[in-house]
C-alpha cells in the first residue's frame, strides 16, 4: 500500500529540515505560501491521491488475477496478473523517484534522496549560474536586443504627439521635483565655488589679451570709441559752466578773475573742439592713439609679467567681494525661478521646445535607419556593460536568496508548484509499466510455451 509523500516520509531530524510553521516566515528562513501557493498544494494532493488510488487498483486487480490464475480461469488471468504486477512495480519505482526528490521515503537514510533539501544551496549555485550564463552574457543580451528594435520603436512612439506631450509633462515634473529637493543654498555654494575653484586655477590676463586683439583688429572696439566720444561731447555741451569753473579754480590766487574766466573758456572750447573732432572724424590722430594703446594693452596682457600679475590680483580681489558672491547667488535664485515657472506652464517656451525636440527625434528615429543603429548600439553598449560588470551581484541575488530559504519549506514550496506534473509521472509509470510487463509475459508465452 502506498500513503502520500507527507505520510510517509517521517522527519529525519536534518538540521535543514527544522522549519517554523508554513504559512508564516520562520526564522531560519522559511516563507509564507500565498493563496496560490495554497490552491496548487490542494491540486497537488489531489493528484496523489489519484496515483495512490491507481496504484491500491493495480494491487487489487494483481491479488483477483493471481487467485483467478490459480482457480484455473484461463490463460487470461495470466496476462493480467503480470500486467498488473508490472504497473506496480512501475508505480513503486517512480513513487520513490519523484520523493526522492523532495525527502527520504519511508525516512530511510538512502543516499541520493532529498534532493531538494539537502542540495539547496547547490542548486540554488547552479541556478545563478545558469541564469549568469544563459541570460545575463554579454552576447545573448546584445543579441535580443538587436532583434527587438529598441530605436525603430522608440521612433514610432515618441513621433505619437499624446506620447511625446506625456514625455514633456513628466520630465517638466522631475525637474521641478529636482529643483525643489536642491536647497538654494547648498546649489550657491557649489556654484560659487566651482566659479571661484575655476577662476583662480586659470590665469585670464592671456585670454583677455587674445580676445582684445581680436576686437581691435577688427574694429569692434570702435563703436564703443564713437560712444564715448558723444557723451563725452554731450556733456561738455551741458557743463560747460562746470568746467571753466574747474579751470578758473585752479589757477593761482595772484592771477585776475577775468584772466582765470579767460583762460577757462579757452580751454573749454579747445576740449570741445577736439571732442567734437574725435567725434566726427574716423581718422582722428587720437582714435589711432586709441587704437596703438589698445593694441599694445593686448599685447601686454599675453606677454608682460608686471601686467599679468595686476590682472591677477585684480581678479583676486574682485572675486573675493562679497558683492561678487551675493550676484552669483542672485543669478541661481533667478534662474531657478525662471525654469521653475516655464515647466509649470503648458504653453511656455522651455515645454513647447521639448515637445517639438521630442516629436522631431521620434520622427527621425522613426525613418532614419542610422540614427536608430546608433541608438540601439548605445542602449547594447550600456546594457552589456551592467549585465558584465554586475553579473556576480545579479546572480548572487538568487543563490543568496536560495541559501536563506528554509530547506524544509523550500521543498514543499517547490513541490507545490511541480508537484502536480511529477504525479503524472507516477500515472504514467503504471500505465507504462503494466503495457511492458503485459508486453514481456506475451513475448515469454509465444517463445517459450
């Protein structure tokens, strides 16, 4: 008589076989059954019964064939008796494959039994192994992902407007997220300090220098020289009292008024005069003083020391005043309310960008077959790379979590969701077996009398 798997495999006493209550996590790591888990085990004893109730069938069948043979029915009885004994015998074979599997039948000490428990952590290796190997090499990754198509579809979705306006509002959402988290004055502070860090690592009297003999050559600084020269006309023009003033105070005590009033009007107008002269001819002898100074100024910059070093201290000291520090501060406060504002509005001009970026790459995507190579080589690139880099940590994963599993519970885990297939081997056993024994006694009746 054949009892199922629970009835007759007793506890050996295995350290791995203790096990809290199924059902509830345990502490030696044993995990719950889910309503699943639960209905799969009811089928599973449903299918045990049914082998067992097959199995008692063929031994009632094998005792009235064996005492019908001896009663003398017929040479009927004959086959069916060895039928029947073979189904059981194939029955009993399987029985104890497929227990072996999951405990020791009958709790015997045979080896190679209790499979699953004893051979957990090793199976749980194999697995990570096999997954490793089969599912995260560098090669069949590349491979899938190649025939999926990534960018062509890519294209195609991103082309979609619903798509690419969902695709705007949720990175419109992560940057407003981002620049909530980010506190101003931490963003100040690196900002402030990457511009200083930057500043005083790179000397900028030379590149001032070079920029400058590019303007002066050609003739950018001249508008700023034109300018000059009309304000500096216009406001003789409208201080000329201030400057004879000027001059008259600053002549000596012993001179007569109407000599100093003399003198500063002269003076006033010959400033005019040639404020008004720089003013209207190009040609000017001092614009081409102008010019001489600024090239020589530029030169100086990229070649002098003395010059150099004061631009260095000059920017030293400007980078070191608070007002400096205050302006960078400002500008990020301005600048993150600007971005902030423009991803909140629909219709402004930082999110109907992105939308017409958006749905210009998905149109591109979609038909350019070069750009969609690249992309798809970008996205093979990265996903080798971690599937390579973090393989061990990938699979350690599973043959982790395997070796934190109860083996107890871990066995009835398994055998409730392939329990139910491994009875049909047991169905099959009998049926097979009884064919072959039905099979052999036929062929030893017609061969041997």
């Amino acid at each position: 008589m054949e009892r199922t798997n629970a009835e007759m495999a007793p506890e050996t006493g295995a350290p791995e076989a203790a096990a809290g209550p199924v059902g509830r996590g345990a502490p030696g790591g044993g995990f719950g059954y889910s309503a699943a888990d639960q209905e799969k085990r009811r089928g599973v004893r449903r299918m045990k019964t049914l082998a067992t109730a097959l199995l008692l069938g063929v031994a009632v069948v094998y005792v009235l064939a064996t005492w019908a043979k001896s009663s003398g029915a017929g040479g009927w009885a004959g086959y069916v008796a060895a039928a029947a004994e073979a189904g059981m015998v194939g029955a009993l074979a399987d029985w104890f494959a497929v227990t072996a599997l999951f405990k020791r039948p009958l709790g015997l000490p045979i080896p190679h039994t209790a499979i699953i428990p004893t051979k957990k952590d090793q199976l749980g290796q194999s697995l990570g192994d096999f997954v490793g190997e089969n599912f995260l090499s560098g090669d069949v990754v590349r491979r899938r992902l190649r025939s999926v198509g990534i960018g062509r579809r890519l294209g195609g979705w991103l082309a979609d407007p619903r798509n690419a306006d969902r695709v705007t509002a949720e990175l419109s959402t992560a940057l407003r997220g981002a620049l909530t988290v980010l506190r101003d004055s931490d963003v100040q502070a690196v900002v402030g300090e990457a511009i200083t860090r930057r500043a005083d690592a790179q000397e900028v009297a030379p590149g001032i220098g070079s920029m400058l003999e590019r303007v002066v050559a050609e003739g950018g600084h001249r508008r700023v020289v034109d300018l000059v020269c009309a304000r500096a006309h216009d406001w003789l023009v409208a201080h000329g009292d201030s400057v004879m003033t000027a001059v008259s105070g600053g002549a000596p005590g012993w001179t007569p008024r109407f000599v100093d009033r003399k003198v500063g009007d002269r003076v006033y107008k010959e400033l005019l005069r040639f404020v008004t002269e720089m003013r209207d001819m190009p040609e000017h002898p001092a614009r081409g003083a102008v010019d001489r100074f600024l090239k020589d100024f530029a030169g100086d910059l990229q070649s002098d020391t003395e010059t150099r070093d004061k631009v260095e201290r000059l920017k030293s000291e400007v980078l070191g005043r608070g007002e400096v520090q205050d302006l960078i501060a400002s500008a990020w406060g301005s600048v993150r309310a600007m971005i902030v504002a423009a991803a909140e509005d629909e219709h402004s001009e930082l999110r109907l960008r992105v939308r017409a970026a958006l749905l210009s790459l998905g149109q591109r995507l979609s038909h350019d077959e070069r750009l969609q190579g690249k992309v798809d080589g970008w996205l093979e690139g990265a996903a080798v790379y971690v599937v390579t880099t973090y393989q061990g940590e990938i699979t350690s994963l599973i043959t982790e979590t395997v070796a934190g599993w109860n083996a107890e519970d871990t066995s009835k885990k398994i055998e409730a969701h392939i329990g139910r297939d491994l009875q049909f081997i047991r169905i099959n056993g009998t049926v097979v077996g009884a064919l072959a024994g039905l099979c052999i006694y036929a062929v030893s009746q017609a061969f041997g009398g």
